[in-house]
C-alpha cells in the first residue's frame, strides 16, 4: 500500500522565502528616487528578482549589499587604525 503525505506531515521543513520589495519601497529606505533604484539595477549596482521583463522586485539581502558596498569607511591618517593595532596588542603596520 502506497502512503499518502501531504505537505503539512512532511518532516522537511520548507525553505523560507523572502519578502520581496518594489522598487517605491528601496526608493523610501534608501532615500532616493524610485527612477534611481531603476538606474542603479541597469548599472549592476543593485541586484533585484525579475519577476517579468519589466517588473522587478527586490530582497533585504539584496539592498543591505548594495548599503554594505557603499559604505565609505573615513581615514583619520592612520591615527585609528594604529591606535587599534596597539590596543590589541600588535605592531602598527
């Protein structure tokens, strides 16, 4: 006799999948325009979820690499990072 499992009984649990975003909402956290989001995808700086030719939509993940990626870190000469170096205990590069 041939078991019958629905999804509900099956042990394996599911792979959870993102909330996807459109481009008014990146445009709101970003602070930029909707036109821009559009530009930056064209360019290959943001990834996006094409969902048609046309329609694209956007993942968390994908909009915290595009902020990880801009972020500048500032130099202050070198100051910091010697002052770090030698808190932890090592020799300034």
């Amino acid at each position: 006799m041939v078991e019958n499992r629905s999804a509900k009984t099956d042990p394996q649990p599911e792979a959870e999948i993102p909330q996807l975003m459109n481009a008014q909402d990146v445009a709101l956290i970003l602070k930029i325009a909707p036109k821009t989001v559009h530009k930056l995808v064209r360019r290959g700086k943001l990834g996006c979820v094409r969902v048609t030719e046309k329609d694209r939509r956007f993942t968390r993940e994908q909009v915290q690499a595009y902020i990880d990626f801009r972020t500048v870190q500032t130099s202050t000469g070198g100051q910091t990072e010697r002052a770090i170096q030698e808190m932890m205990g090592g020799e300034p590069e």
